[in-house]
C-alpha cells in the first residue's frame, strides 16, 4: 500500500499474481522511486523465486529470477542511489536487475570487517556502505555502526600478499586474518573461499574451481585442507 504524506491510501500495488499461491517478503527501497519485493509463488506443482523491481513513477515492473539463490531473495537491499546489492558470506555484490548477475564489490575480509549473519546493510552508494551489526558476548548484546568507503588504489599502503585458499568453511579463522592483518605493517592475508562457489546442484563445485585454478597456475601459497578435501592429491 503506497500512502501519501498525510497517511492517505494514494495506491494499491498487486504483487502477487491472482489465483497464485505464495508469499511476499520484506519491501526494500530503490533509490526515491522505485521499491523491490521477493515473490514466491506455488502453481500447479512448479515453485518459483522472483524479485519484483517496481517504478513507482511509472508503473513500470521488472521480474528478476532469483533461481534458488537465497541471498539475492532475502539479504539483497537496495541503495539511494537506486541499485540493488546483497550482502553474501564473503562480500556485498551488486545485482544486475536485469540478469539476475552478481558483481562483489567488497569483500568483508579485505575490508577487516567480520561478518556476522543477521547484520543489515544500507548501501550510499556503490562505494560506501553502511552496516548494523550485533554481537553477543558474556551474556550482553552489543550493538555497533560500521561504515564502509572504498580507498583509491593510490592511497593503500603497499604490503606483501600472501593467498590463502580453502573449499570449506574453516572455524575462526576470519577472525584470525582479521586480527593479523591489523597487526601487521609488512605482510596481508587475501582469504579466497572457494565454497562460496558450491550450488545447492552441485556442493563441491567450489574444490573443482579451486582444482582447475591450480591446473591453471593460480596456486595460492597456502592451502588449507580437510576431511573433504584431501591434500594427498597435491
């Protein structure tokens, strides 16, 4: 329901289609005239993720099909300046409204910031954003604002890089590069997680990315392994 200033119904907005069972989540914001809603709809036997783009300008409607990626459904949000990011485990991406194609924009580790799920984002602009994050430690909650703007290239301080790379999820470890890169004035950790590859499709599509890097010659200079995926064959 679009209200006007003084609390008045302007306008009723459908979006789910008649006769189709499903459900509307939370509305986000695009830019100051357009609003984006993700629409699940259930119809003879098929079940569908859409993210419905709306100018409220003109009326116009964008569909763009979520597949079965959660992240662009329920931890997209948009931005004053109109675009429509997500914020995944590794990064915050921009979404092409068209495609449905993700570009990362920023990612966490890089940025010193650790992630934790539940944090929302606003996005200024495709630059500098803007976060509220809860911690809870030793039976308290603590609540902080970050905010996060892009640094020229010119103004970094140049360091030695050292890759890491894994195909799982390693416990505490993105704090621990974290904690060490601040600490240090001569050495950086660029983490690459090559899970953040894997599809609900196919789950070790991240070790075979990882595996045809390293055919390929991008070997990082340290490789973390598990049960799942064994170091005997390197």
């Amino acid at each position: 329901i679009r209200l006007g200033p003084d609390g008045t119904v302007k306008e009723a907005i459908t979006l789910m289609p008649e006769g189709v069972d499903g459900y509307v989540g939370s509305i986000r914001a695009l830019g100051d005239n357009k609003i984006c809603a993700p629409v699940e709809t259930y119809s003879d036997g098929s079940y569908s993720q859409k993210l419905l783009i709306i100018d409220l300008t003109t009326g116009e409607k964008t569909e763009v099909d979520a597949g079965n990626d959660y992240r662009i459904m329920y931890q997209s949000f948009g931005g004053s300046d109109g675009n429509l990011y997500y914020s995944g485990d590794s990064g915050i991406n921009l979404v092409d409204p068209l495609t449905g194609e993700s570009t990362e924009l920023m990612n966490y580790i890089n940025s010193d910031y650790i992630y934790n799920y539940g944090s929302t984002f606003y996005a200024i602009n495709s630059e500098k954003f803007v976060s509220l994050k809860s911690e809870y430690e030793d039976e308290k909650t603590t609540l902080s604002v970050c905010t996060f703007e892009k640094v020229p290239d010119d103004q970094l301080v140049p360091k030695y890089l050292i890759t890491v790379a894994s195909a799982g999820g390693s416990y505490n470890f993105r704090e621990q590069i974290v904690e060490f890169n601040l600490a240090s004035e001569e050495y950086r950790i660029k983490y690459i997680d090559y899970s953040q590859y894997n599809t609900e499709d196919d789950y070790t599509a991240g070790q075979t990315k990882l595996q045809n890097d390293i055919i390929a010659g991008n070997v990082p200079d340290v490789l973390i392994t598990d049960q799942e995926f064994s170091a005997s064959k390197y």
